[in-house]
C-alpha cells in the first residue's frame, strides 16, 4: 500500500536532522520505505510518500523519529484513483543502503 505523511514541522533544525533517519530507512518497519519527499522552500511543512504494509507502521515510524519537532497526518493513498508521474527537475532518489 501507499501512504502520504503531511508533517507540520514545528522546529525545522531538530526535524531535519532527526528526518535522515527516515530518509535512510534507519529502523523503518520490514516493507516500509519513503518514495518521494517534497519539502516546502521555508521548511515548514513537507509532504513524503511511502510503501508499507500499513498506515500505523508509517505513523509509528514518523511519530517516534520526529518527536516533538513535527506533527505527522498519514493516510492511504487509494490507489484506484491515484496517479504519478516524475516531474521533471527533481532528482532520483538516494541509493538504498545496502
């Protein structure tokens, strides 16, 4: 399943660096990786999605990682619905650790 994760970031410094974890999948839940991250310009809000295997394996993952320095909405992506297309500018993502 996909999900998309609105986080509200409350303190951008303590988000970001806490956020690489994310990023780098450090203790994400088996089957659960971020696919796409859109930060705003300021930093005050990005928007990232994920595949897992469920909505409360990406908010537990975001809410433990983040903490206190975002407040973290995750829902389904109805996927019957959905569409995507890689805008062009943006680079690929990182490798994925091995």
């Amino acid at each position: 399943m996909y999900v998309v994760v609105h986080h509200k970031i409350l303190n951008p410094e303590t988000a970001f660096s806490r956020g690489q974890a994310l990023v780098d999948g450090t203790g994400a839940p088996d089957g659960t990786r971020v696919l796409q991250f859109y930060p705003h310009i300021d930093g005050s809000v990005v928007t990232c999605l994920w595949e897992t295997k469920s909505v409360a394996d990406v908010q537990g993952f975001t809410d433990t990682t983040l903490g206190d320095s975002s407040v973290n909405v995750c829902y389904e992506v109805d996927a019957e619905k959905a569409f995507a297309d890689r805008p062009s500018g943006l680079k690929t993502a990182p490798p994925s650790p091995a």
